[in-house]
C-alpha cells in the first residue's frame, strides 16, 4: 500500500518531535554530566545499588534531576511514535511476504514496549529519587532500561537496513 502525503506527514512530523525532544534532552541533562555521572541521567537509570544511587545523587540538584525525568515523559511520546511510524513505512517498502516487511510491523508494535518500558523505568527512578526504592527495584529500573535499549537499537538497525529500499521506492 502507497504512503499518503499524510502518512509522510506524521513520520516527518514525529520525527522533528522525537529530534527536538532529543535535543531538549540533551541540552537540560548536559547540567546531570560530571566526573561521578559521564552520562547523566542515563547513569541513575543503570544505578543497580543503593551505593550508586546515592553516589549520583549526591552530587545533583534533585529538582534538575526530577525536571529531566518530567522531560523524559514527553520524549517517550515522541520517539515511540516516530520509531512505530518509521517501522511501518520501512516494512510497507520492503516487498509482500518476506521476513523483512513482517519484521518491520512486528518493530512498529515494539516501539510501543520500549516506551512502556522506560515509563516504568521514569516511574521507579522518580520513587528512587524520593528515598522509596529497594535493591529490587533499582535492579527492575536496571533492566527496564536495559531491554528499552535494546528494543531501540534493533528498530534502529532494522531502519537503517531498510534504508535503501525507503530510498529507492519513493
């Protein structure tokens, strides 16, 4: 099935969001980077111990921390919107009965878990935050964003695989 001018719409659509988010993201975490947290935020959502959450947590302005968390929720929005569309319109190029278009609707549903994951994961670390965690529940915020990384990057290189036939079919 063809894109619509307004399927093509709704994926540059989402994807000037998920990229404004992404750069909003960066700009307002950029404040969360020092020598204890090289990666920011991304560093208290693979704090597994209470040893390390209190490591980071002692060196950030918690209203900075949870205001990126805030962030974070519209960021979700964003880019699982645009991973679910950009899936689709890469597996609607590839031809009909093959593993790549099946897996290319199977990653649009994916995005969705990715972004269910890292709600869950915002949820925990805000309760973390909060001084409500449990050495289970850091290592479930460990996790959830563990396989939400994962899910992103397959979807990603499945994107970049289909590339050339997004390219060529247009």
């Amino acid at each position: 099935m063809p894109k619509t001018p307004v399927m093509k719409k709704n994926l540059t659509v989402a994807a000037i969001s998920a990229l404004i988010m992404f750069i909003i993201m960066r700009w307002y975490g950029a404040g969360l980077q020092n020598p204890v947290s090289i990666r920011g935020i991304v560093d208290l959502e693979f704090a597994d111990t209470p040893q390390r959450l209190y490591e980071l947590l002692s060196r950030w302005d918690l209203s900075m921390v949870k205001m990126n968390i805030w962030l974070d929720f519209l960021f979700i929005v964003a880019y699982t919107v645009f991973f679910s569309i950009a899936a689709e319109t890469g597996a609607e190029k590839w031809p009909e009965k093959t593993v790549p278009r099946q897996a290319g609707f199977f990653f649009a549903r994916v995005a969705y878990v990715a972004g269910v994951l890292d709600i869950a994961e915002n949820l925990l670390m805000l309760q973390s935050i909060g001084g409500n965690f449990t050495g289970v529940s850091l290592q479930l915020t460990f996790y959830c964003a563990a396989i939400k990384f994962i899910l992103i990057a397959v979807i990603i290189l499945y994107l970049l695989a289909s590339l050339p036939f997004v390219i060529k079919k247009k």
